[in-house]
C-alpha cells in the first residue's frame, strides 16, 4: 500500500474533510479559522484541525477511516501539523 500524502488544507477547501467527517458519520466539524490537515489515497482517509486559542493551539477533530486504523498514520499526521506551528498545543 503507498504511504497517503499528508497536506494541510487551503480554507477554501475545508469543507472536503467536514464532508469526510460526514462520510464517516462523525459529528466533527472544522472550525473556522482552524488550521485543517489530511492524509489523502484518492480520497481523504484521516484528518485533524488545530484550532487557535489564547495560548497556542487546541488539536481537534482527529479521524482516520477504519481502514486505514493501526497502521500509525495518526502519528504521522499529528507530528507533520505540529511541525507547522511554534506555539503550545
């Protein structure tokens, strides 16, 4: 299986992984103003936000598809979103 290239989301196209929250039948929502991350196949299989607060950062809305669970793609999408801000998280 080819490792899922992780990118963080243009706003404009944040309603892509509010539509795979959506598919997933998760209540999880971008929010505005956050920071939006995926690992892509064809499609969005895992994201996350970092939603800014008076500190830092408040990581948010982690999902991975079910198959594509325990195969450490969380991880690597958490430490390639930490390495884009400098604050507290």
């Amino acid at each position: 299986m080819p490792t899922p290239a992780i990118r963080q989301l243009p706003a404009e196209l944040q309603p892509l992984l509010n539509k795979f929250y959506r598919a997933q039948r998760s209540q999880m929502r971008g929010m505005p103003g956050a920071s939006c991350w995926v690992a892509m196949d064809r499609d969005i299989i895992a994201g996350l936000c970092l939603t800014p607060v008076a500190e830092g950062y408040w990581l948010t809305g982690l999902l991975v598809a079910p198959g594509y669970r325990s195969q450490g793609l969380a991880r690597r999408l958490i430490e390639q979103a930490l390495e884009s801000v400098r604050s507290p998280v």
